[in-house]
C-alpha cells in the first residue's frame, strides 16, 4: 500500500491555481463574483445568526417546558391530597350522621313512634 501513495498524491487535480489571479476591479465578470461571494457571506453570517438565535429559544423553552411539567407534577400531587382527605371528611361526616340520626332520631324503647313530618 506505501507503493500506491505516492501514485495517489500525483493523480490529484488541484480544484484552484495555488496562485492567486490578479483580480481587476473594473472587469464585470470579477465584481459579480466578488457581489455573489459577498452575498454567500451575508447569507451564511443571518443563516448562523438566526441558527443561534434559534437554539437559544429552543433552550429557553426547553427549561420553561421543564419547570411547567415540574409545576404540573406538584400540582397534580396535591390534587390527590386533597382528593383524599375530601374523601376522609365525608366518611366523618357520614359517621357523625349516622350517630346523630341514632342518638337523637331513634324511637325510644317503650314509648310509642311517633310519625315524622
């Protein structure tokens, strides 16, 4: 394979002179390819700008995303909570119900029930 090498490297074709062509401003051919090579510039500097400008929203939302699903996760707790303990209050109030109707509405043994209206 070291024989090849050298083959190799002589087998490329060089895409630009190594030499700089003298550029003449006044030639219309050179000041449209200077304007087009400018205008790739200014296109790839607002493509990087808005690249980069894009990145920083996509990370801003990302945290903001974070720390809403956080938000949801704690709220979404306490909903159970007090889901709960609604739950608790009304098994009390059934239970302080149930022993008020018995000690307070509960025909007497021996008297008489009387009708209620």
């Amino acid at each position: 394979m070291s024989e090849r090498a050298p083959e190799a490297v002589q087998k490329i074709i060089p895409f630009a002179p190594a030499n700089k062509v003298a550029r003449d401003d006044t030639d219309p051919m050179d000041r449209s390819g200077q304007a087009i090579v400018t205008l790739l510039q200014q296109a790839a500097d607002t493509a990087n700008s808005n690249c980069d400008r894009a990145m920083d929203l996509a990370h801003k939302l990302s945290m903001q995303l974070r720390a809403a699903e956080l938000r949801i996760r704690e709220l979404e707790e306490d909903a159970r909570v007090y889901h709960d303990r609604a739950q608790r209050a009304e098994q009390w109030l059934a239970r302080i119900y149930k022993d008020i109707e018995d000690r307070f509405f509960e025909p007497k043994a021996g008297r008489p029930e009387q009708p209620r209206r």
